[in-house]
C-alpha cells in the first residue's frame, strides 16, 4: 500500500527542515522519524510491553528492507513506556511556547 499525500508531504517536509516528524501508529504506539544528513532516525514508541518485544524483533528486518531500498539509516531504536509517562510527555509537548 501506499502512502497518503498528506503523509508524503509531512514526510518531505521533515526531511527537508530537519524537523522531527510524530506518527501516530495506534492509540498505545507511535513513532518519531528524525532527519539529518541524509539519513533517517526512527524511534519507536509504546506502552505495550508485547509490542515492544515485537518492535525489537523487527528492527534488523526494517533495517534490512530499507538498505536495500538505498534508503540510509542512522538509527532504529524502540522504547516502551509505562502508560503514564507517555501522556506526560505528550502534555509537556501541547503547551503554548
């Protein structure tokens, strides 16, 4: 399948800036795309401890898949969080600056 326009444009545009980029996966998971030099950064997030343990399974084949796309990689990293913590953090990200 392929991506949305909207998703490509976001995409693009942190490519370009540098800017990190937040996608929600679901309502327990997400992950940040950080760009720079080239390169993608991903961090995947979630408060599922099943899903972490699968994120870090899959890591090695998602790095794989996009070497072989040519597409550079400079880290793909997971974490899990308790519940709590995540919804902090995303307050702490939704006040006015």
């Amino acid at each position: 399948t392929g991506l949305s326009d909207k998703m490509t444009g976001l995409i693009e545009d942190a490519y370009k800036t540098g800017k990190a980029l937040r996608v929600e996966l679901d309502a327990n998971s997400s992950v940040i795309f950080k760009f720079q030099n080239g390169k993608v950064a991903a961090e995947f997030l979630t408060d599922n401890q099943a899903k972490a343990l699968m994120l870090k399974q899959a890591l090695d084949e998602l790095r794989q898949r996009l070497d072989e796309k040519s597409l550079p990689v400079a880290s793909l990293t997971y974490r899990h969080e308790e519940p709590n913590k995540q919804h902090e953090r995303n307050d702490q990200r939704s006040e006015p600056e």
